[in-house]
C-alpha cells in the first residue's frame, strides 16, 4: 500500500482522472475526486454526477466523501481532486477537518483553494495539463452545463 503522505500526488491523481472520465462517458460534468487514509488506501471515489442523478449537491468531493462513509477524524487523510474545490467543497473540507487536498488543475476555476491554505489545510496545486485540457474540452462543448454548475 502506498502511503498517502509520501506518495507522489500524480499517483494519487490518476485515482480522481479515472473517476472524471468515467462521469464524462455518462453524459456528466469531468470532475472526478477521491479521499485516501494516511495509509494510502482509497477510503471513497467519486465524480460530479450533478447532471446523472439531477442532485445539484453531487459533486465530486462530495461524491468521493460520501463513498467513504464515516471516519473518525479527517485530519490525516487526503481529498484529490481533478479541479479546484468550488465553496461547496471547500467547507465541506474545511467542516470535517481534511487535512490535505491535491489539486489536479485551477486555471479554468479558482475555487476556494487559497481559502482552505490559509485557515491551514496542506493543499498541492498540480497544474496538471491532462485535467486542464479534460475541463476545457467539456466547458467548450457544453458551456450551458458548466455555468449551470458554477451557479453563473
């Protein structure tokens, strides 16, 4: 098992792709995200399934907390997630006390990353060109989906 702490976060990222690509092959938005426990271990994985289960709450960090079910303390684990956490995501990160996040990319949505840094969550911005292509492709094609879901 890979720990979580020392893994190399593009290892840890290919986790969150995998899970943005399958919601893109059903139609959704291309988020994917996934929380692992300081050992290393996927704890829950999810993607924005927003437009699947017509929930406008089914975001990707959301998706991938609730498959983890409960956990006692969140201090040590890790949320990875293909784009910048929107302010939804980000208090559920800072509420339940996540102690690290992995960011694939936030050139095409800055969310509340900065935020979550300064109140002292660890957060590494990968600037990854794999997602950034993956999240301009779909913006480009389906723009009425996508300010539909960044509330615009």
């Amino acid at each position: 098992m890979t720990d979580a702490a020392t893994a190399e976060p593009a290892t840890l990222l290919a986790v969150a792709v995998e899970e943005a690509r399958a919601g893109l092959a059903e139609g959704g938005i291309p988020i994917g995200a996934a929380l692992f426990g300081p050992d290393g271990e996927v704890l829950g994985r999810g993607n924005n399934r927003r437009v699947q289960d017509g929930d406008p709450s089914a975001h990707g960090e959301t998706s991938a907390f609730r498959a983890a079910g409960r956990i006692r303390g969140y201090g040590r684990t890790t949320m990875v997630t293909t784009l910048s956490p929107c302010w939804y995501c980000s208090g559920l990160i800072r509420q339940f006390g996540i102690g690290h996040v992995v960011i694939g990319e936030a050139r095409t949505f800055q969310g509340g990353h900065t935020w979550l840094a300064d109140l002292g969550v660890r957060v590494t911005l990968l600037d990854d060109p794999g997602c950034v292509a993956l999240m301009r492709d779909f913006i480009a094609r389906r723009p009425d989906v996508w300010f539909e879901d960044i509330g615009e």
